[in-house]
C-alpha cells in the first residue's frame, strides 16, 4: 500500500488570534469544507467526499473532491501576532493508491497554500 505524505506547517502571522481564526473559518466554507470541530484556538475540518472517490474512483474525480482532513491550531505568539500549525492528511484509508500518490499530495498540498493564503 502507497502512503500519501501528511502536510505539516507552522508560521507566525502578524493578526490576533480571533482574525485569523475567522479568515481561516471563512475560507473552509469558501472551499466547501465542513467544519468538525472549532474552538478558541483550534479547527478540525474534513474537505472531499470519501464516497465519490470510491463511487466515481479516485482517477476521474477532481483533486478537490479526495477525502482529506485539516486541523489548525492557533496560539498567541511571545513576539505578537498568532503561531498557525496546520497539518492536513488523507482519509482514504483503505485500498491501494498506486499511481493516485501524487494526486493526493499534490490535492493536500494545493489545499495547505488555499487555507494559509487567507491568513497572509
């Protein structure tokens, strides 16, 4: 079985906690995310449809529609502005992706740039 490479990104931006947290919010809605989980100073949201990748099959459907799960957690930087730790997997976990790899990182980490260009 082929594992697809998990996401993994820290920055500091210089917005307070709340404003990050809305803009973050705000793009999961744009991007058709259902937000999991939201408190003060995490966000776990799932993006894709599990079923219409195994449905459809993972060769025809779009990079967007691969099941995946992100999880954001925001805490108050010591030098001002917010620390933002993302980290985005997949959750297709069962079957085999021969030749979809690349998909999948490619779709995690378009994913990664689309949440963290609403904080930036």
């Amino acid at each position: 079985m082929s594992a697809v490479r998990p996401i993994h990104r820290e920055l500091t931006v210089g917005k307070d906690l709340p404003e990050v947290s809305n803009a973050i919010l705000k793009r999961v809605q744009v991007l058709d995310g259902k937000v999991v989980r939201a408190e003060h100073n995490i966000i776990e949201c799932d993006f894709g449809s599990l079923l219409q990748s195994r449905v459809i099959g993972e060769f025809w459907v779009s990079k967007s529609t691969l099941p995946k799960k992100a999880i954001i957690k925001m805490q108050t930087a010591s030098s001002g502005g917010t620390m933002v730790i993302l980290d985005i997997k997949d959750t297709h976990k069962y079957g085999f992706k021969w030749g979809f790899v690349q998909k999948y990182e490619e779709a995690l980490e378009e994913l990664a740039e689309s949440l963290l260009s609403a904080i930036q």
